[in-house]
C-alpha cells in the first residue's frame, strides 16, 4: 500500500475480496429484458416482440444516412440544431425547448436523475414500461407502484399516491405493455390533481399511432405547464430503432437541467441526419398508422371470437396487442407454439403477466398465420 492510499470509511460498502462494490440500490435493479430476436435452440425469429415497425423504413431515410457516413471523423453536432427545428416544425413547438436522447430511454433516465434522489419517491403504474423502474432505482429513489384498473391507468389511484416525497410520476400513453390509452380528460385530471413541483413525464412512445380525435394534448400540456416533459421516439412509427434517437418537450427550466446531465454528443451524426430525413416523409408515417390500424382492428377481432375459450384482448391505441389467455390453453403454451412456428412474442411474467403475451402487429402475412394457429391452438381444431 503507498502512502496516499486512503482506507475507506466505515460506512462504505466492503466486499470480503476488497474489490469495488456498487451500491446497493443499484443491485436491486432487474436487468431489463429486451424483445427476443432467437428462439431459445439459436433460430432467428420474426420479431414481433419489441413493437418495431413492420414496414421497416422510409426509404428517404436509407439515402440519408448513407450521405451521413461521409464524415465519420467529425463529432456530431451536439446541439442537433437541424433536427430540433425539424421536430419543432412537424409538431409547432420551439426548437430551444427540445431535447434529444440516445433513444427516449435517455430521455426517462434523465427525469429521475435530474429530479429525484434517495429518500424520494417516483409514481408508476403496475404494469408499466419497465424503464422506470430502473430509471427510479438507478437514482437511488424508491418506486411507488400504482395498482391498475382492468389493465388501465387509474388516476384516482395514482393520486392517491403522491405524497410530500413524490418528485416524478410516470405514464406512458398509449401505455407499454398493455396498449391501453388514458383519454385526454384523464390526462388534464392527473395533472390538475398533481402538485406544481411533481414532474409529469407523459412517454408518448406510441403517440403517432393515435387517431386524431384520440390525442390526449399532451403537446399542448408541455407547452403550457412548468412541470410537463412529453417523450417521443423515433424507434416506433418511424422505424428507426437502430438509430436510438427520442426527443422531448417541456418548459425552459426543466430542459435546461436535462441538459447538463446528458451525454455529450448523445445523436450520432447519422442519427440526426436520419430523424430530420424521417420527419420529411409522413406519407410513411401515414402508411403505417393505416397498417397498423386495418390490421390491429383484424387481429382484435379475431382474438375476441375465441372469447368462450378464455381469449381476450386489451383495448389499444398502440401497434400490438396484450391478448389475455384465461382459458385451458394458457399464454405460456401459445408462446411456446408461436416460438416454434418461427414468432418470438413477448411474454411477460417477470412484470406479473403470466396470463398474457403482447403481440407487436407484424405484416399482413404475419398477423394472418399468427390469428391461425393461435385459433387451432385453442379450440384444438385443426
Ligand atoms: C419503445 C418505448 C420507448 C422508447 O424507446 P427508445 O427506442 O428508447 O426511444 C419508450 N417508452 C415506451 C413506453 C416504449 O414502449
């Protein structure tokens, strides 16, 4: 040991080898679990497990990037000045009060770092996206759990819940994993109900599959409201999830301090070029709203004519379905079978859905087999 080698206090952590020991609120966090792309025997699956886009792409955004990959020596521009005023002008906002992340995932984790730290308390719902669970714990705040409603936000449960610790609530709408959409009322009712000094992160990962009569305003909100910061992604309608690009909107105060915690240069260059190419093509956007609407609404129906064996589906806004398997064919066998026809689903028991499996809407092709075996499977009619 050299002079300068301090020991370590008292109260740090020791393990019996004297190696580093991370913090305790940190073990407690369960490794998130990404949508499977291989079936447990290593065959590369259809994924319809991490609700992607099944059209893939805007073309215009293939060129984009390529042109992107001609300077590769160069740090992006941190302040992806192009691509905030892209997003401020698709959506009429102000570009200053954009932020960007290395996906919206950056962007949740941001919230709680920035608002949130021990002792404080950070409000989700049951069967919430299970980002915030981590972003929570990471900061060393504890999460506070909110019971559902028949898979739906409850609002008087959520603000049953605050208390004087609360810093950050939570909700995304449409909501992952469920699908469920919290109307625009409700949205107004939660934050009428919240304190100013609570941050309302309203995630809109799913937001662009909404019909226009069905946006909850929540722009709007973080137009007007100090302590509203709306998400969004480009990983979803956009079909741009390798890119991992998400934006956010809120007031100047709260952008401001998101800012001096994220990583530097969090967009590549390609990332930036790629979303600003994205926003000029809606006719895409549009394409796969309709998709997903025509075949969302066929999938539902299908599922829901095999009520009396124990089917049911969640109600959606977003581009899959939470189909609930109640019946003597559970979701675990129906995963499995999926599996084996070449589908990796997503199964959810680690987040206390043993009895579901949430279906991203794949091709016209893809939803069709997938309504057919899930019928033979179980009515046992072959
Ligand atoms: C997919 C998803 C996101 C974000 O994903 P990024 O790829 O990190 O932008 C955020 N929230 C919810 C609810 C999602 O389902």
């Amino acid at each position: 040991m050299t002079s300068d080698q301090k020991t370590p206090s008292d109260t740090a952590p020791r393990s019996p080898t004297g190696a580093p020991v991370a913090k305790d609120w940190i073990m407690a966090i369960a490794p998130y679990v990404p949508g499977k792309a291989k079936s447990d025997d290593g065959r590369t699956l259809i994924k319809l497990s991490a609700n992607e886009n099944p059209l893939g792409t805007s073309p215009v955004v293939r060129d984009a990037v390529r042109d992107a990959l001609a300077d590769l020596a160069t740090y992006p521009d941190p302040s992806a000045t192009a691509l905030r005023e892209a997003i401020a002008a698709t959506h009429g906002l102000d570009p200053a009060r954009v932020i960007y992340g290395t996906g919206s995932d950056e962007l949740l984790h941001l919230a709680a770092s920035a608002f949130a730290g021990p002792g404080d308390e950070i409000i989700y719902v049951k069967y919430g996206f299970s980002v915030y669970d981590i972003a929570a714990r990471r900061v060393g705040a504890t999460p506070v759990v909110v019971a559902d409603r028949d898979y739906g936000t409850d609002v008087d449960a959520l603000l049953a819940a605050v208390t004087e610790r609360t810093r950050v609530v939570y909700l995304a709408n449409p909501n992952n994993p469920t699908g469920t959409f919290t109307p625009r009322a409700e949205i107004a009712r939660l934050l009428d109900g919240l304190r100013p000094d609570i941050l309302f992160v309203l995630d809109q990962a799913y937001a662009e599959y909404l019909s226009d009569d069905e946006d909850d305003h929540g722009l709007q909100l973080a137009m007007d409201r100090a302590n509203v910061f709306v998400t969004r992604t480009f990983s979803k309608i956009y079909g741009l999830a390798a890119e991992r690009i998400g934006w956010g909107y809120a007031s100047a105060a709260v952008i401001d301090a998101l800012h001096r915690i994220r990583a530097p240069f969090n967009l590549t260059t390609s990332a930036q070029a790629a979303g600003i190419a994205a926003l000029g093509d809606q006719r895409f956007v549009e394409q796969s709203r309709e998709h997903n609407r025509v075949w969302r609404g066929w999938l539902a129906e299908q599922m829901e004519a095999l009520g009396n064996h124990g089917v049911r589906v969640v109600p959606s806004g977003a581009n899959f379905l939470l189909i609930l398997f109640e019946g003597a064919v559970g979701a675990e066998t129906v995963y499995t079978a999926l599996m084996d026809a070449g589908y990796a689903t997503r199964w959810l028991p680690g987040q206390g859905l043993p009895q579901a499996l949430r279906i991203t809407i794949g091709t016209e092709a893809h939803v069709k087999d997938i309504a057919a075996r899930v019928r033979t499977l179980v009515t046992g009619e072959g």
